[in-house]
C-alpha cells in the first residue's frame, strides 16, 4: 500500500473561540507549548506527522456544513485509490500512534485513534478493538474518537461522506466526519491511545498548560 495522504481540515470557525473574543481562525491561533516552542495548532498537529509524508491542510474552502462537507469537498483533487489519514486541526497526538493507525491499514479498511472519556461532545464507538456502531453525542461506552482516522481508499470514503451528508439533510443535522464510518465497507479497528493534547476549546488549552499568545 501507498503511503496515506495525511488531510488537516481547519476551515471555518468555532463558536467557542469567537465567544471568548478570538476573532483568528482557531487553527491559525499563535500558541505557546509548555516547554516554550511557539507556532499555530497546525503547526504543532503538523509537526506530529511521521517523516514522509505528503500533508494537505484544509483552510481554503469558503463554506461547508461541518467536517465532514470539508473533508468530502476535498477530496475531489485527490486520487480515487489513495489511503488517507485525517488529523483534527486542534488534536496532538504522538507520533507514534499516528504511525500505529497507518501500519494498521495493512490490515484493516479503517483504523482510528480512541481514548477513554467522558466529553459529552465526543464521537464515540461502541467498543474496541473492533468498534460496529459509531455515535454522535450519546454515551454508548466511555471511548470517544480521538484526533485521527485512517481509510484505505479516497474514493469509498467519498461515497461514504456523500451517504452521510444527503441522510443528514433529511433530517436536518450537522454531517460528522465519523458517521461517514458507518457507511464505509470492510473491516474497522479503533487503536486505544493514553496521551494527547486537547487544545478544541479555550478551557482545555489552559488546563493544559498551553498559552494563546
């Protein structure tokens, strides 16, 4: 298998950082690590990336309807055959377990980071290793998707994203990138992680000892 194009969606804004008078794109927002380097949360989401590899950051698209729109809006300009790995704008991972979910694509058709928690927000799996149902929202089990998924082939998950987003405007809900798993074919593994940084929200980069500069 080819090396995975690895996808960085960060158009748009959030609503939590405009409330809290940021008026720069969250992704773009100059931060201050604990351990004194300095750079945007893409840089240092960038800067997690195993050597290698080819990266596109999304921030050019004008409108979507969520991360999911973003990312299929997207993929347009990418071969159909291609693996990818998509990587949360505000998520840092080690390195090591965002080679982990590449290796596992060896194997498995999607491969994705899961931690335990108990965010009210998280897309959350119904177990592990080998997750069947993917929620939004709702506390199925205490593992939440966390920072990263990985998918063999673009354009099944083009199909995937595409399913996704008509069954969300039936009903008139915001189309998440993860509901596109339960559409995508072939066999799912969800590989548990124990460190990363949160930086999604104003609080979370405090509580992290992180700084907005």
């Amino acid at each position: 298998m080819s090396k995975p194009l690895v996808i960085i969606p960060s158009a748009g804004r959030s609503q939590r950082f405009i409330d809290a008078g940021y008026v720069v794109p969250k992704s773009l927002l100059q931060l201050k690590a604990p351990d004194g380097k300095i750079g945007t949360m893409v840089d240092f989401v960038k800067d997690s990336v195993p050597k290698g590899l080819e990266i596109d950051v999304i921030y050019h698209l004008e409108k979507t309807i969520g991360q999911a729109d973003t990312v299929y809006q997207s993929l347009k300009d990418f071969p159909v055959d291609d693996s990818c790995l998509i990587l949360d704008c505000d998520t840092i991972l080690k390195t090591t377990d965002i080679q982990k979910l590449i290796d596992l694509l060896e194997i498995y058709d999607v491969s994705l980071a899961v931690a335990e928690t108990f965010d009210p927000n998280a897309s959350r799996v119904d177990q592990i290793p080998f997750p069947t149902r993917f929620v939004e929202k709702e506390n199925i089990s205490q593992y939440g998707i966390i920072g990263a998924r990985a998918f063999k082939n673009i354009g099944l998950l083009s199909i995937a994203l595409k399913r996704t987003m008509d069954r969300c405007a039936i009903r008139s809900a915001e189309p998440y990138l993860s509901m596109a798993i339960n559409h995508y074919p072939g066999t799912k593994f969800a590989h548990l992680i124990t460190q990363f940084t949160d930086l999604g929200t104003p609080q979370r980069i405090k509580e992290s000892e992180w700084e907005i500069l």
